[in-house]
C-alpha cells in the first residue's frame, strides 16, 4: 500500500516537472520574437462633439503592461470639474469602469458606458486579439469631450497613452 502511494507521487511530480522543463522555453522564445506589426485601431470621427470643449484627463501612470501591471488595465481618471454625465467608448480592447462607490463594470469593445466625473476607467487589450493593437477611447460630457489614444510602446510588454484635445 505505501510502495503504490509513492509511485503516484513520484509520477506526478515527474509530469509537472516535465510540463515546467516544456513551458519555460516556450515562453522564453515568445519574449524574444519580434512583436508583429501593430494593426491601427479604429478611427472614431467625433463629428457631434467636434465642437465641444477639450475634457480634462488624467493618466495615472506613463505605461502599461497586462503581464507585468498589478493593476487591472490602463488607468484614465475624468476631472471632478467635467461637466457630467459622461458617456465612454473604446475602439479596441476592453474598459472597466470604477465608480465613485468602488463598484466595478466590465464594458466590451463598440459598447457606450456612462460614469460621473472623477471615475476611473481601465483600459486592457483584448485577451482574442492576436496583434498587439492600440485603442482609441472616446470620453463625451454634455460641455466636453477627449480622445485617449493607447499604442503599442517599443517595448513589446507595454502600452503608452496620450490625450487628444485636452484643456490646460
């Protein structure tokens, strides 16, 4: 009885041992290949807000890596002094929205959000898409309105954001 017990042991262990021996290499040789071309996202033409005030954003850091962040995407925070309700939309990957209350709400690609001023939003690249590809997120108060583009940085682990049409 003990002699079958250690011999299922030892096997099992012998396969995680043989499945780790596997997947380090593979990993290693997917770090080091060159990064596919990035595809250009989606281009959003703001012909109804085009005449509306630039939005006030805040990045909250300067780069963004879904393997390495402890975060849970891209962190973009609305002003507390936009005039709110605001509307949100991304071209490409997936938002989460935190609310002022700490509640969070997964929202897809195309789809239209609404938060108040002062939430924050989380942009991540989507888990389908095989190319690294940025985003374009649309922000639309009733006053305002920004475009957050998210490219792919030279560091294949990372994105970087800047604001289009941000007020001072």
């Amino acid at each position: 009885m003990f002699l079958s017990n250690s011999k299922s042991v030892r096997f099992s262990f012998s396969k995680k041992v043989i499945r780790l021996t596997l997947a380090v290499p593979l990993l290693a040789i997917t770090l080091l290949l060159p990064a596919p071309p990035a595809a250009s996202p989606p281009v959003f033409h703001l012909e109804s807000s085009s005449a509306l005030a630039p939005m006030k954003i805040n990045l909250l850091i300067d780069q963004y890596s879904p393997l390495l962040s402890s975060v849970r995407g891209f962190p973009i925070q609305t002003d507390e002094a936009t005039s709110g309700p605001i509307e949100v939309r991304t071209s490409s990957g997936n938002l989460y929205v935190q609310y002022s209350d700490s509640s969070l709400t997964y929202i897809d690609t195309g789809i239209v959000a609404n938060l108040m001023p002062g939430d924050t939003i989380y942009w991540s690249p989507s888990l389908s898409q095989e190319n690294r590809v940025g985003a374009q997120i649309e922000l639309v108060s009733p006053k305002e309105s920004a475009i957050v583009e998210i490219t792919p940085a030279e560091d294949p682990l990372f994105y970087k954001a800047t604001v289009v049409g941000q007020s001072k």
